[in-house]
C-alpha cells in the first residue's frame, strides 16, 4: 500500500497513511481525532513518475 500525506484544516497537522490507492482521496482523521483532513499534494507525487538517475544513465563515455 502506498503512503500518503494528508493536511487536518482544523490543527494544521501534517501526518501520512498508509491506504490503498482506491482510497488515497478520501478523508483521513489526525492524530488529534479531528476527521475531514485532506490528501496533501505533495511535490514528489508532482514530478511522479520514474525517478530515474540521470547521472547514471550517461551516455557513451568519450
Ligand atoms: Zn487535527
């Protein structure tokens, strides 16, 4: 299962969770039990994808 992040609007709590992906948008509870926090767009999911090393990718060595 993958983890995600997910913002409480009422505490400002920033916490993750493991979900299945069906589930990833649903609402999630803090750890201070407020319910209705939401999933935290975060950078990495952004750029996503294959994280593939550039630097190692190289290309013909000269
Ligand atoms: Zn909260």
């Amino acid at each position: 299962m993958p983890l995600y992040e997910y913002v409480c609007p009422t505490c400002d709590e920033r916490f993750e969770e493991l979900r299945p992906i069906a589930r990833a948008d649903d609402e999630a509870t803090c750890a201070r039990g407020h319910v209705g926090a939401q999933r935290a767009i975060s950078l990495f999911a952004t750029i996503g994808g294959a994280c593939a090393p550039s630097a190692s990718l190289g290309g013909a060595p000269t």
